[in-house]
C-alpha cells in the first residue's frame, strides 16, 4: 500500500484535509500528515485540530508514494517551509502523484513543477499560476501526468477519486 503525505499548517480548509485524508486511510494505504514542527498541533479555518505526524525536516520525498496539499490559507504558510516544498518537488520528480487542491496551487508554483502544465485551482490564485507558467483552466479536477489539481470543496469527490486511481 502507498505511504501518502499531507503537508499541512495552520489555517487549512478543514475539508479539503479530511476528506482526502480519510479516501487514503480508508483505501488502506498510510496518511502521514508533514509540517514544520512533529507533534505540533494545527488548527482548520473551521476549527478542527490535527497532530503533526512528522516534521518536514525529518523526512525525505523517497520516503512518500504521494503528495497531497489541502487548501485553505495553510499553502501560504507551507509555501515558506523549505522543507515541505522539496518533498513536493521531489515527490513530482519521482513520477510519483502530487494533488493540491483550492489555494493548495501557491505550494506547486514555489516547488517550481506547473510550469507548461495544465491546472486549477480557486480562482483567486489563477494569476499565481499562471505567473508560474502553468496552463490554467476552470474544471473540477484536473490530471496533467502525475499531477493532480481540483478548484474547492465542491470538488472533493472527484479530487479524491484521481488521487486514488493513481496510488500504487
């Protein structure tokens, strides 16, 4: 089974995290969720409170079969950690599945991966992408490769589908 991360920080849209989180566990494979501090405690837009597994320093993008970055404004704050990018950028390096979802896109453009790609995301980081040279476009999911990019909350379905039609 896949051992899948989250990257997540505070300020994340509870849905966009659970949702994706629960798919995995209950699919059977791994959820780890990856921040800055192991053991730190972060908190959702809407309240809900998640236990940092492990932090982005102590683990590596060989480690993972997967990435996913919840939305909400937690992508602004993951964006800064050097570390969580890296496991991003080396993780779509590996060929290996990276799903960001809402504002999640900010985390894919600092790894530097959506440029000639084609993505979503909320509306209001299109301008961001495409700065980044990605190929925006205003769908519920999109697959370009290995890359797995849906706009809100409203999309978690079909986000949740694609990212596990394509864990090993």
């Amino acid at each position: 089974m896949a051992k899948v991360a989250f990257l997540l920080a505070d300020v994340f849209e509870d849905s966009e995290f659970q949702q994706p989180y629960d798919a995995v566990r209950d699919a059977g494979h791994e959820a780890v969720v990856v921040g800055k501090e192991s053991g730190k405690q972060v908190t959702g837009k809407k309240g809900s409170k998640v236990t940092v597994d492990k932090s982005s320093g102590e683990v590596r993008a060989e480690e993972f079969d997967a990435v996913v970055v919840p939305g909400g404004y937690s992508p602004d704050k993951v964006r800064t950690d050097e570390a969580s990018v890296a496991i991003a950028r080396g993780v779509h390096e590996a060929g290996k599945p990276v799903a960001a979802i809402c504002h999640a896109g900010w985390v894919l453009a600092e790894a530097d991966i959506v440029r000639g790609r084609t993505v979503t995301s909320v509306a209001s980081i299109r301008t961001d992408l495409k700065n980044a040279g990605a190929n925006w476009v205003d769908q519920e999911v999109v697959e370009d490769g290995n890359l797995i990019t849906s706009r809100t909350p409203d999309d978690l379905p079909a986000f949740c589908a694609a990212l596990l039609k394509q864990l090993p």
